[in-house]
C-alpha cells in the first residue's frame, strides 16, 4: 500500500494542508512547532477511527491526542484536536493498494462480505447460531450478494487504477460527531 496524499484541515496546530507523496521516499523538514509531527498524528488518527486494527484503537489514539480522557472516552474535547473549535475538522487520506494486496483481499471475499452482511444488518458478531440462521435465511442471502458484487466492482476499480482508496474523518466540534 502506498499513501499516496493527506489533506488536512483545522487539525491541530494545522490550518489547511494538502500534500502529494507521489514518490517512494518524502521527507518533511522545518523548525519545531510548525506542525510535522501533527500531519503524522492526522494520518494516525484517521486510521484509528476509520479503520481501527483493535477494538480499542480509535479511543487510544484519542487518548494520545489528550482529545478524550481514559476515565470517559465518550466525551470528546473539541480544543483538543480543532485549531479552531468552531470549524469542522477535516482528514483525508489516500491510498493506492499493491496488485497482491488487492489479490490478498479477493482472496478474503467471503469473510469480508459475511462481515459487512452481518454488520450491515445489526447482527450480533458474537453469537454463531443467530448469524448462521441470518445468513442462511433469503434476506441474509441478498444481502450477501448484494455486497459480494460491490466489493467486487470497487476492488476492480482500484486494480484498474480508476479508483484510490481513502480514509476521510471529520469532526464537528460544535455537534461532536466524528
């Protein structure tokens, strides 16, 4: 995977940033306090929280960031993360995916797929006989082939280049949804 650009926007120590990485190696230079480290801790959290690794991972890099205090990690502290609290925070971040990694994700389908069905539909992960009886049943079916053919038709978008991947994040620090 290559991360291919980053736009941030009232993150931080940031106003507006927009930077392409098109080659291998990028460097990024300048005095202390201008913001280096804050483009990293951009691109950190918009992982965490749109495609976390762990179940814990958007609320420890929220902690990292002093945005949200380990006793209550429901209540977000906007000053934390917006230059400016009273503007939108904007992250995004792009991505161009490898031919294995996209032959690497084909190869998963199935449980990609049952994943989105199940998660799609409300179902509780954790309990097998209701997602067996679910997945079998014809709604779970259509929703099966539902996302099997848009998973499809988008990793042939990104394998014919026509599509970059993106993990966007914003936050309004007025309303509080991320």
């Amino acid at each position: 995977m290559r991360f291919k650009s980053i736009h941030v926007k009232n993150f931080r120590a940031l106003e507006t940033i927009d930077v392409d990485l098109e080659t291998r190696v990028n460097v990024i230079v300048g005095p202390n306090a201008i913001g280096k480290t804050t483009i990293l801790e951009a691109i950190r959290l918009a992982k965490a929280i749109v495609a976390p690794r762990s179940p814990n991972e958007a609320t420890q890099a929220l902690i990292a960031l002093g945005a949200v205090a380990p006793y209550d990690p429901q209540r977000v502290v906007p000053a934390a993360l917006a230059r400016d609290p009273g503007l939108t925070v904007e992250i995004r971040c792009r991505y161009q995916l490898e031919l294995s990694e996209i032959d690497s994700l084909m190869s998963g389908l199935a449980e990609i797929v049952t994943n989105l069905a199940l998660n799609s539909s409300g179902q509780n992960l954790q309990n097998a006989n209701f997602n067996i009886a679910f997945l079998s049943s014809p709604q779970g079916k259509a929703v099966l082939g539902l996302f099997e053919s848009q998973v499809k038709e988008a990793l042939d978008r990104v394998r014919n280049g026509t599509q970059n991947l993106f993990l966007d994040l914003q936050f309004d620090p007025i309303s509080g949804p991320i």
